[in-house]
C-alpha cells in the first residue's frame, strides 16, 4: 500500500529571504516532499499558498492520505472554507501533520479549540531533542536524543490541550523546554505536532528530522475508510429507536423543522 502524501507550504519566505531561498532553493515543501519520496511506500507530492484554493480542493484533500502543513508568515491569507475543508477531512480520517510555525495555522488552531500560544526567540541556538516514549513509531531509528546546532527556540507553556502523547521533549542552549512531538485524535484523524523547521535554518535537511517526518506520515496514515459526512448529526426518530420506546413530553422540533424527520 502507497501512503498518498501532501506537503503544504506558505512558499513565502523562499520568495522573499536570500537566506531561505539559498537554503531550499525549490522551497521547503520540495525539499520535505524529496526526502519523503526517498522512503518505500510513501508517494508525496506539494501544494501551496499561491495554488488555486491553496492546492487543496475537495477532490485532491479526499485523495490525500496524509497531509503536511508549514506555515508561518501568511496564517491570515489561508481562506477560512478552506481550512475548514481541511479539518472536515481530518475529522473524517485523513492523517494530519503540523510543522513549526503551523501551531498558529487555521487548521490547527481549530482543531485545537485553543491559543496554542507560546515563547519564542530567534537566536539560531542549539535544540536537544529527548525522546518521551521510546518504543513510539514515531521515534523509531533516532536514538535517546538528537541535536540540531541551530534553531529557534519554542519555550512553554504551550497552549494546546493535553496531547494523547508527548514524543519529543526539546531543550534550547538559552534554558528553555518545550513539548516539540504531540499526538492527538482528532475525528477519525491522526494528528502529530512537530516542532523544529525554522525557516532559515537547514533543519529539512537533517537526516533525524527527515526520519521522524517519514515515521509520522506512517503513524497518521489511517486506511480505513473515510467517513463520509463527519460534521452529519442526524435525528433518530422514535420509531427508529434500537429499543421501542413511546414518546413522552413536548416536542421542541417538529418534524420537517431544522433537518429533524
């Protein structure tokens, strides 16, 4: 089975920042894309900010099994419909990875229902990266620990609800700690947080970075079936009642009203 993957990225600040440009001269979302692609079983292709509707219509989301967003300079220009087209297939089963600055995204913040706030410092200092739970497929192939020489730091409190696992735990030069590898559910979807990705540093090109991203897409991935209308809430009338039951009381809708029967 081919995990159908897709890498979403601003393509922003590789338009507009030497630095960024000389680093991922085909953009981040290529640069994550290729090293992807170099993994058995998974087939990654991208899509970006400047795409019509973001690259991301109904018909390519429903034939993605697991969707990649980077995010950072340009939250505010992602269409609401569309980001709520993307957490419905969330909802309805597509796997779901946020990096770096995707903590601010629409999709996220949604499917968070939070501020997902946090510190931050750009000062290009080393990042420890600890492993929480050693036997999660997450973390498989990169040791105890890994260490990228620059990045930008994240410090807590992060504001995310209380994950289902907590994977990385990160240490910066400056003192700081920062929760940087988060799973959720959320619907039927799969939902992993991954921290490092500063645009103007190298981090995409690190081979334990690399490796994690492949194990989350292999994680997130659900091949069940997708559900069909994950935001449906249907009436069930009485007469459809798994056990017969008369009904008692006053009735606040009437049939016909509101999408009741």
């Amino acid at each position: 089975m081919t995990i159908r993957t897709l890498v979403w990225g601003e393509n922003v600040h590789e338009q507009t920042n030497k630095t960024v440009a000389e680093l991922y001269p085909s953009g981040m979302h290529a640069a994550i894309a290729d090293s992807l692609n170099r993994n058995d079983g998974i087939k990654a292709d991208t899509a970006v900010l400047q795409d019509p509707e973001h690259g991301l219509t109904a018909e390519r989301l429903a034939a993605t099994d697991v969707l990649l967003w980077w995010g950072h300079a340009a939250h505010g220009e992602v269409s609401d419909a569309i980001a709520e087209r993307v957490c419905e297939a969330v909802w309805s089963g597509m796997g779901m990875i946020f990096l770096h600055s995707a903590h601010f995204s629409k999709p996220f913040k949604r499917l968070m229902g939070t501020a997902c706030n946090l510190t931050w410092r750009e000062a290009g200092e080393r990042e420890r990266l600890w492993v929480t739970s050693a036997n999660h497929p997450i973390a498989e192939g990169v040791g105890p620990m890994f260490e990228l020489e620059n990045e930008e730091m994240y410090g807590e409190p992060f504001g995310v609800p209380e994950p289902l696992e907590t994977v990385f735990v990160s240490w910066f030069q400056g003192g700081e700690v920062f929760r940087s590898g988060l799973t959720y559910k959320r619907g039927a979807g799969n939902v992993f947080y991954f921290r490092p990705g500063h645009e103007t540093y190298p981090t995409y090109h690190d081979a334990n970075v690399q490796r994690v991203i492949a194990n989350a897409v292999r994680w997130a991935h659900n091949p069940a079936r997708r559900i069909a209308d994950p935001t449906a809430a249907p009436n069930v009338p009485v007469d459809e009642a798994p056990e017969k039951i008369t009904e008692r009381g006053a009735r606040l809708h009437n049939p016909g009203e509101d999408g009741f029967r």
